[in-house]
C-alpha cells in the first residue's frame, strides 16, 4: 500500500456562515417554522396578557381609580393576587411544555437533513450550533408575536374595566410607588417575555439536537418520520 | 505495485434489535484500487448498503478494520472523520439526500462551505459542476422544484464539490427509470474515466455492469464472487438479449 497523505482535521466554520445557513433555513421552512413557533407564541401571549392585566389593575388602583369590578379594598391590600401568580405560574409551564414539544419535533423531522450535512463535512458542534441558532431566532419572534398579542388581549379587557383612563396611567416603564409596591412595566414584561421564549426554546431544542448530531450518518439518515 | 485506496479487513457489522442480533456483513475482505469502477450486486438486504457505510465512514464497524488511502479509520478522531467526509468521499444516494432548504447551487456549495472555501471562489465552482452535469439553467431551483434525475444530477455535483478521490454511490439509479439511469450511469462512469475517480457503487441495476471495471457480489453479508470485466462483458450480451 503506498504512502498517502494524512487525513487532515476539520476546521470550524465562521460564526456568520452558519447564521447565514440557519437564516436561510428559516426562510425556506417558513411556513413550518410557523407552525413551530406557534406553542412558543401561544405560551409567551397568555403569560404576558395575565401579567400586564396584573399590572394595569395595579397602576389604576395606585392612581385611586377603582375597577368596576374588582374590589378594592382587597386589591389594594394583596397588591398582586394568589390567583394570578397561580396563573403566571400556570402560564409558564404551558410555555415550557408547548415549545419543548415543538423543538422535539422539530429537530426529529430534520433527521435525515443532520445525517446529511454529516456526510457533506459538517462537525456535531456545527449541527447543534445551527439548531440553537434556529430554535433562537424562532423563540424570540414567536415570543414577540406572542407577547404582542397578549399585550392587545389586556389592553382590551382594561380598557373594558376603566375606559380611557387605561393610557392616562397605562404603566409603560418601570415605577416605584409611595407605598412601596413595586411596577416592572409593560415595557420590561414584553422584553421579558420574548427573552423567556428564545431561553426556552433553545433549552427545548439542545437536548434533541446534540443527541441527533451524535447519531452515525447511516443511522440518522435511515430515519423516516 | 497497485494502489490500494480501500481496503476491508474482516469487516462484521451486527444491528442489535432487542435481544436479536441480525449480522448484516459477516466477514468482509475486499481491496479496491485506485482509479477503479466496481459495483457492488447483490438482492436487497443482502448488506450493500452497510458495506457502503463502512467504507464511507458513515457508521463503524462492529469488528474488522477499514482501511482508506492507508489509513485506519477506526484510529481517526471526531474532526479527521468529518474532513475526510468533506474532502475525500463524495456521496450519493438513492433518494438524492438533498438539502430541501437550500437551492442546487447552494447544495453544491454546502460541502465547499464545510471546507472553508472563500464565497467567490466556492460560487464559481458549484456554476462550474452544476453545468458540466448539464443544470445550468436550473441552478437557483430548489430541490421540490426538479425532476428525480436533476436531483440525482445536483447530488452529482455535490459530491464532486471538494474533489474527492473516491464517489460512493447507493443505488443512485433505483429511483429512475431507464432513460433517466442510464444518463446518470453515464456521467459517473465520466467521471471514473475522465477524472479517474474511484467509483464504489452499490446497485442491483444491470446497466451498471458494462461500466464497471469489476463486481463483487455481495449475498447474505459475504462477498460471494468477484468479477472481472472480462468476465462480465460475455454475460452483459446474454442480459442485452433479454431486454
Ligand atoms: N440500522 C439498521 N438496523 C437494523 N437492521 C438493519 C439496519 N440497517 C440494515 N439492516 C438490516 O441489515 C441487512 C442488510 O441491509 P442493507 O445493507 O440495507 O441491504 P441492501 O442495501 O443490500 O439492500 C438487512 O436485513 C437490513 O434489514
Ligand atoms: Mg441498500
């Protein structure tokens, strides 16, 4: 056997080559990321629609405006109730379920596309690097949409609840109000929101991803889904 | 002295499924030259596409050694096995693999970028390979929107991006009709014999016969027989006579 020269050691590409593939990617599959998306967007709207109405009813009661309906008394006393921090937490759990399950399937479907870019050169890292980027952005869009949708869904119901004075003390940013009670704001929960979803989503997708850039080519290239 | 590019010692793989044991390759010794056509025959599930796994470091072996350009590739780490992928082996399958998401050309650039190959460069490239397999026209088409024998012809081009010595083929007919395989049949051959790339091809498509240079007929995980071109040339007549 002759004398040949010695297989070399992959390189690792350029952070921007792949953001390039996986916006790409994203562009294409865009209908499906929608899909995708769509339990992050669901998860992220109902947390902050159940925060802001929080803080809404929390800044109107600091201004002395009462609520047609809730009591104020008790209100003002709790500041932020049992039954929405039940339903914050609820709200969140939701999220996480929803986008973890989505991110599984997501990255199940793309098998075969793994084993591929395998066979073309691509390093395990690469692969999961792609699909943290991918879950990233998608996290951090569907959350916004999410969260803007939630945003309306309060802003209606407060508007229900104390007309137009809802934007004379609409709370926006954050405050700190004489009696102590602190206010994150609108502002602050959006972006918390959209931070909330690209975490989780890219929490959901690193398990299945790096254990699907570990498979042999020949294995997760079998795989039909 | 031939020049060996693969090489296969006693090469066994077994797929444990439950407590079932099922021994796709049984022992494999086969030496490839450099330069060569071989098509690997043999019924299906008889273990072609295992052995072109083993040989194209697309799964490792459960025991016996595989050999490429001398090297042992059980002794390679993690990153020398995805170069090798990237620069030595050019793949291509029966159902194409392509990437859905990225057009033929980017495909063909996919396994340059991989390489770490500047754009320009890279570009100009996958225009070059994508006309010589005769889709210049059709380079900015995503996958979905090709027929099955333009696709196989983008996975040619693909393969080809990096310059491999070595084009190891899957049934790349199987899914084409006879027209249509015969072109392809023809291209790789172009390849073998133009570029002298070594052709692995597993296949059970009897127009690959007349190409190759020799058959290893491969039957329940074992190399049955080995033929020469010779030896096939007489009986390409008898199969030219059935059609
Ligand atoms: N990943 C796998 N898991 C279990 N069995 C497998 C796997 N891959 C192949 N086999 C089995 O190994 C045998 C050989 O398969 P294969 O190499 O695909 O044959 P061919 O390509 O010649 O049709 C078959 O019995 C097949 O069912
Ligand atoms: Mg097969």
């Amino acid at each position: 056997m002759q004398q040949q020269t010695p297989i070399e050691e992959q390189i690792d590409l350029p952070f921007v080559e792949s953001l390039r593939i996986s916006f790409q990617s994203l562009k294409i599959r865009f209908g499906r990321s929608i899909i995708t998306t769509a339990g992050i967007t669901l998860g992220i709207a109902f947390l902050v629609s159940v925060w802001t109405n929080n803080e809404i009813e929390l800044a109107l009661q600091e201004s002395g405006r009462s609520s047609a309906i809730t009591n104020l008394d008790e209100a003002a006393e709790q500041g932020i109730s049992t039954k929405d921090i039940w339903l914050i937490i609820m709200s969140l759990i939701v999220c996480v379920v929803g986008i973890a399950n989505s991110m599984l399937m997501a990255v199940t479907e793309r098998f075969r596309e793994i084993g591929t870019m395998k066979c073309l050169g691509a390093l395990d890292g690469f692969v999961v690097r792609l699909f943290l980027l991918e879950s990233g952005f998608q996290g951090f869009a569907g959350a916004l949409i999410g969260a803007l949708i939630g945003l309306l869904g309060a802003v209606v119901l407060g508007l229900k609840n104390y007309g137009l004075d809802l934007f004379f003390y609409f709370p926006l940013l954050p405050a700190q109000h004489e009696n102590g009670a602190f206010q994150l704001g609108v502002l602050l929960i959006i972006l918390f929101g959209c931070i909330l979803g690209m975490i989780l989503a890219i929490i959901g997708s690193s398990f299945p991803a790096w254990r699907a850039a570990k498979l042999p080519p020949a294995e997760a290239m079998r795989t039909e889904v | 002295m031939p020049d060996i590019v693969v090489k296969t010692e006693d090469v066994v793989k077994e797929y444990r499924m439950g407590s079932n044991v099922l021994r796709a390759l049984d022992g494999i010794n086969i030496e490839i030259e450099r330069g060569e056509y071989i098509s690997l025959m043999g019924p299906s599930g008889s273990g072609k596409s295992t052995l072109f796994n083993m040989i194209g470091a697309l799964d490792r072996p459960t025991e016996g050694e595989v050999y490429i350009d001398g090297q042992n590739m059980s002794h390679l780490s993690q990153r020398q096995i995805a170069a090798f992928r990237c620069h030595r082996v050019g793949y291509i399958f029966q159902s194409y693999n392509l990437l859905n998401v990225r057009t033929a050309h980017g495909n063909v650039t996919l396994p340059m970028i991989f390489a770490g190959i500047p754009e320009k460069e890279r570009n100009e490239k996958a225009e070059k390979l994508l006309d010589m397999v005769g889709l210049g026209d059709r380079m900015y088409h995503l996958p979905d929107e090709l027929s099955g024998g333009q696709r196989q012809r983008v996975a040619i081009a693909r393969a080809l991006a990096n310059d491999p010595s070595i084009v190891l083929a899957d049934e790349p007919t199987a899914n084409l009709d006879t027209i249509t395989g015969r072109e392809i049949i023809d291209l790789i051959k172009k390849l073998n014999t133009g570029q002298g790339v070594t052709v692995i091809s597993a296949t059970h498509d009897l127009k690959m016969l007349d190409v190759s240079d020799r058959i290893v007929d491969i039957r329940d995980g074992l190399v049955e027989r080995i033929r020469n071109r010779d030896e096939i040339e007489i009986e390409v007549g008898e199969v030219g006579g059935h059609e």
